[in-house]
C-alpha cells in the first residue's frame, strides 16, 4: 500500500515535496520514516527502487536540482508525524503559568464547637424546686431560667445579708463616727457571699428594697445556645458543682474529616474546603482547616483534620 510522504528531516531540514508528481510518488514509494528515526538515515521500502536514487550520497544542491523545495525548522523543534499525533494522543496548547490543583475527596462528622459548650452547674446544694427547661435539644437564649433551687444555705445567706442591713443603719446613727466603716464592710461582705452564689446584682437590688427572704434561687442560662444534655429532674437533691445542663452553641460548627497519610502533605491550616451534605441536596457550604490533629489511626491509616464553618442559621446538624 502506497503512503504519501509528508516531508524527510535531513541534518536538521524539513524536506517539502514540490517537485513533479512522478517524483513525489517515486520517494513516496521509496521511502518511509518516522518521528525518531536518527539524521541522515532513511528506510527502504522498494530495495529494487532503491537503485535508482542513493539518498547517502544526495546533497542540498542535488535536492534542489530536483526540485524539492527545502525549508529551515530551527533546531531545538519536535516534529511529528500526523500518524504519530493520531496514536498517541498529542495535543498542542499554548504553554503558560498557572496553580496546580490537587483535590482531596473524604467524609467527615459534624460536631459541636467545643468551645462554645457551656456546663451549667451550682455553687449552693439544695433540691429543684422548679423546672422551666425540661427536655434535652432545645434552644436557649442568655438570661433565660432554667431551674429554681431551694437552699436552706441561701436563706441563711438571705438573712445575714439583711441583718448586716440594719447593723449599718445603727452604726450610722452611733455618735461615734468610727463605727460606720464597720458597718458598710459588714454589708459588702454578705453581699459578695450572696453574688458568689450566681445570684444576680438585680436580685440583690431587690432584696435590699423589699427585705423579702427568697426561698428559692433561679438560676438563668449563661449563654445562647441548644440544650446538649440535661442531667436534672424536678424535685432531685443536688450537691454544689452537680452538672446540671450542657448547652452548645451552634453558631459555628465543626467538620472533623478523616484524611489519609498520603495526603496529609498537601492539607495546611488555613485552606478552604467545599461541604456538602445529604439533607441540602445541590448546597455546600464552605469550611477552614483549622487544627490538624497529631495522632493517626492505626487501622485506617487517617487522621483528623477540623475544619470550621460558620451556622448563623443551624442549618447544619451535629
């Protein structure tokens, strides 16, 4: 089968058949070489036509005699054959300087922000009285009651902070000027007893202007956020330091991502990454690496990475 013969590289010159056709289809016929065959070397295909033309001992002047048109490549270009391009596959782009990309695909768990987690616990032992939030998952706002205790040791504080009350009034109206400091230290003294045991300035304030004894002591949620655990029951005796609820808040969130050895080199704090979830189908959210934990599990080979995402809105669920 006859192929046509794009051009011959000769002592670095891409050779263009020009000449007539019955030279053209003699070369054609003649020879054939490809993209990596050494300068200077030709493969014979016709060895009985071969005699005909000794392409060792042609010269520049002999090719342009027969017309075959010459034209300079410069020396460091590649060339080609169509053939060779269809096989293997070769495209030509335009080189230029861009970021290489690699991207890391995984599964993670969302979880609490462990340092918006709030355990709520009291400084006085007592029993709980009332119960304002009583189930496990739901939202509290700062400020808000949780729980009221009765305390026999908060009576007592109650009183004493009252009878240091009028203690002051007498010593202010002594005819001896040096009794009054006496009496203001007395009464600041019951009133830090009494706000060491979380209870309000405001409580305070009213209880200096009422003189009413409280018999039970509300205690308010610290922070915003979703009730984690509830650990208290109505009327249940507690002891100081019981934890009694675990509020988190979920304003930001956690994403801890298993990550395999090999791809830890390329996983650096502070890189964005893409989340998406099952229950927002077509939704992601965008997170940063913020911690790379130092230990690996030995079975799977991974290790944890944290990143951090915003949730103003609790979209996303521990």
């Amino acid at each position: 089968m006859k192929r046509i013969l794009g051009g011959i590289f000769i002592g670095g010159l891409l050779i263009g058949l020009s000449a007539c056709s019955e030279q053209r289809a003699k070369l054609a016929d003649l020879f054939r070489w490809g993209d990596k065959a050494p300068q200077h070397t030709v493969r014979k295909a016709d060895p009985k036509l071969a005699e005909d033309l000794d392409m060792s001992k042609m010269t520049l002047e002999s090719l342009q005699r027969e017309g075959i048109k010459i034209v300079e490549i410069s020396p460091d270009s590649i060339f080609v054959s169509p053939e060779r391009q269809q096989i293997s596959g070769i495209r030509f782009g335009q080189v230029s300087v861009q970021n290489m990309e690699m991207v890391i695909q995984t599964v993670g768990k969302l979880e609490f922000d462990e340092k918006k987690v709030t355990m709520v616990s009291p400084k006085i032992g007592g029993w709980i009285e009332d119960l304002y939030v009583d189930y496990t998952g739901k939202l509290v706002r700062k400020g808000q009651p949780l729980l009221s205790i009765y305390s026999p040791d908060l009576v007592s504080a109650q009183e004493e902070f009252l009878l240091a009350m009028k203690i002051k009034k007498v010593y202010a109206g002594h005819p001896t000027a040096e009794w009054s400091p006496q009496g203001e230290s007395l009464l600041q003294s019951a009133r830090k007893r009494l706000l060491l045991w979380d209870i309000t300035p405001g409580q305070v304030e009213t209880l200096e202007k009422t003189g009413e004894i409280k018999r039970n002591l509300t205690l308010f949620s610290p922070v915003d956020g979703f009730v984690v655990e509830k650990m208290v029951f109505q009327g249940m005796g507690i002891m100081p330091g019981t934890a009694l609820y675990k509020i988190g808040d979920l304003s930001s969130i956690w994403v801890i991502a298993d990550i395999y050895e090999y791809e830890l080199p390329f996983v650096q704090v502070g890189q964005k990454a893409s989340i998406a979830l099952s229950y927002y189908p077509g939704e992601s959210f965008e997170g940063t690496a913020t911690y790379i934990y130092p230990s690996m599990d030995p079975k799977t080979r991974t290790a944890k990475v944290r990143f951090d995402l915003p949730n103003p809105e609790f979209k996303l669920k521990p």
